[in-house]
C-alpha cells in the first residue's frame, strides 16, 4: 500500500513514519512526507497513492479543508486523519472511527487503522456501477437511490450524520448551481465562530463524498472559493421526469392520457415530504400546484368525455391532496346533482363548508353557495309538485 504523510511538524512526520514501517504484517511503502500542504496536495493528485496520513491542525489549510479538495480529485483516496486532541474534541469533529488517530501515535492504533484500509481497499470493486446505464432517484416523499448493480432496487443513503444529509439534499435541489459556503453555514451553523464552523462544513463535505463513493461519477461536487457545485450525470430523478413530461404534454387528450397516468403514480408523495426543512418549502408548494393543475385537468377531460367513473376517482383524489380546493367539491357536486344523488350534493357541501370553516374560518366561495341554494331550491320545487 503506497502512503503519503502530511504533517506541518517534522519529529511527528518522522515518528509517524516509523510507526507504520515497523508494521511487518503488511506491505507498506511511504512514498513521500511532506511539511507543506500545499506542496503535499500537489504530490497527492499527481501521484498513484493509496492512503494518506493528514495532520488536521495543517498551517494556512486546514486539515479537513485538504482531504475534501483531495477527494474532489481522487474520490476513492484513503484518508487518515492526524490529530493532538483529546478524544472529545474527535467527536466533535464527527469523523469516522476509521478515519482518525490520536497523537502520540500508538503501534497498535496504526496496525488497527491499517488493517481496516487494507480490507476495505481489497474489498472495492474495480468497477461499481455499469457505466453505460442510468440510475434511478427519488425525491418525492423522500430521497432513495437505485443500488450499485441492483437495477430497480432502492434504499435510503446512509449518512454518517445529519447535517450531512441535509447538506447534500440542499446541493441536490440546488444541482447544477454555485452554493456559498457562507449560506450553509448560516443555515446549518449560525451560532458557531467562522474558525469552528468551517471545520464542521468540510467535515460534513467529506462524508459527502464518502457516501456518494459507490456511485463513482454519477455525482461530482466542485470546491470553489465561495462555495459548492454538485453535477449530476446518469442520474435520473424522479421529479425531473414528472416535471418534464408535463412541460411537453401540457393539454390531456387521447393520446396523452395514458402517459398522464403513468407519470402520476411517480407522485408517491409531496417533495421532500419526510423531511422537515424550511428551505424545501417553495419547492414543495410549487410542484403540489403543478400535480393540482394537471390533476384538474385530468378529471375534467374525463367528464367531457363521459369517463364518470374515472372522473370521481381524480376529484376524490384532489379532494385528498388539497383539502381546500373548491373546484373539487363543486365538480362532485354537479356529476352527483345530474345523476340524481341528492345525499351525496348535500354531503359534498357539507365537506366544503367544514373544511373551510375549521382551516380558514371561511364560508364556500359565493357562486358555489349561489348553485347549491339554487340547486336546493330545484329539488324542492320538484319534491312538492
């Protein structure tokens, strides 16, 4: 195993380096130290390594900081991090118990470390995914990715914590676009001082890209000065489809109707729904008017084509979604009224009014109340004569 050691102190270089050399159940080589990060960074991405020791408390970079510029580049580079403070102080920096040693250096500590490494790069597939397909993603309800190589499976990705999560379901929804590090520190972080919030961002990066690893280049995150770029390629999301499919279809007819259908079952719930984050809230009203909007539309084609049947399932579906939109009710209420059921014009009303009256403390729009009273007044006049 080729190893890199970066360390701004050269006894502890030394020390380290002499730690792993007398490790005698593996083959190590430790093809460069280096004292400057810079200078390290540089040799890293130039050279064919598979570990590297990183001091986290590095002059000018920090140490995190280096390791997450490091995998933007090498995504499958083994990280070690190197660190003088006590144990409480790793936990705070939320790193993976792989991924951390204490100084001074303990033999044993290293050989663990090193074992670890040595099976989970054994044990990497040269190849994870098929190149030539897409995977799948869910962002409706919640998000689930296809599985490496299991077409049509999905699951939830693992994160180490959930800040993580949260930072990478915002990049998602901000996919293709610059997000500031500034804003995901307000947002995340906004009582921390920058020099501990920093830390914490590019902790929260790397385990980023750590779970993002088996997918290879289906997500690439860029690191700029102000911020983050996450690119997608050969990921199919859900809501792209859906979204897209509308956008080319916008008007139901014969031809349409079935892909109509079919798109509508991707809807398995709102966006991002199992998620309460502020920020997704936009995005969240906007695609529930889209599904309103075209679910209208659907139960409006059926009724002028005669399609009752169907048309009473799309209304009641409405009815589910959005307990306050009135055109689903007073649509109910005409079908019901020409087929003679005046129970269920009455129960409609009723549904109306008490969802209205409970959520907004209104009354049903006026020239609904003007039908059903005219409407009411007609099947009087008839139950007299």
């Amino acid at each position: 195993m080729k190893v890199i050691l970066v360390d701004d102190e050269p006894l502890a270089l030394k020390y380290l380096e002499r730690q792993l050399l007398k490790l005698d159940t593996m083959p190590i080589d430790v093809i460069g130290t280096y004292t400057n990060p810079f200078e390290g960074r540089k040799e890293i991405l130039a050279r064919d390594v598979d570990i590297v020791f990183l001091d986290i408390s590095l002059p000018e970079l920090n140490g995190i900081e280096l390791a997450e510029q490091l995998l933007e580049q090498k995504p499958h580079l083994c990280i070690v991090f190197v660190t003088g403070y006590h144990e409480y102080a790793v936990t705070a920096f939320e790193l993976n118990a792989v991924d951390y040693i204490v100084k001074p250096v303990q033999i044993d500590r290293v050989a663990k470390t090193m074992e670890r490494l040595r099976s989970r790069i054994a044990s990497r597939p040269e190849e994870v995914l098929n190149p030539n397909r897409k995977i799948r993603m869910t962002m409706f309800r919640q998000v689930m990715i296809e599985q490496p190589n299991e077409q049509g499976q999905f699951a939830m990705l693992h994160w180490r914590t959930t800040r993580a999560q949260e930072i990478f379901i915002y990049l998602l929804q901000h996919r293709g676009q610059l997000v500031r590090k500034s804003a995901l520190i307000d947002m995340l972080w906004p009582e921390f001082d920058m020099d501990k919030a920093y830390p914490q961002l590019y902790t929260a990066i790397y385990h980023i890209r750590k779970t993002l690893e088996p997918y290879d280049t289906r997500f690439q995150i860029t690191n700029t000065t102000e911020g983050y770029v996450l690119n997608m390629e050969d990921v199919q999301l859900d809501i792209e489809e859906w979204e897209n499919w509308f956008m080319a279809n916008p008007s139901v007819s014969a031809d349409s109707i079935d892909g109509h259908l079919e798109m509508m079952k991707l809807y398995t719930g709102d966006y991002l729904q199992e998620y309460d984050y502020w920020w997704a809230e936009g995005e969240r009203q906007r695609l529930k008017e889209l599904w309103l909007s075209v679910s209208l539309s659907m139960a409006e084609w059926y009724v002028d084509q005669e399609r009752i049947e169907e048309a009473l399932l799309c209304f009641a579906s409405i009815q589910r979604l959005h307990p306050l939109e009135e055109k689903a009710y007073f649509s109910l209420m005409k079908i019901y009224g020409l087929q003679g059921n005046p129970a269920q014009v009455h129960r409609q009303f009723s549904l109306l009014r008490q969802v209205l009256q409970d959520e907004m403390g209104e009354e049903p729009s006026p020239y609904i109340k003007k039908w059903y009273d005219e409407w009411s007044d007609g099947i009087q006049v008839t139950h007299i004569q």
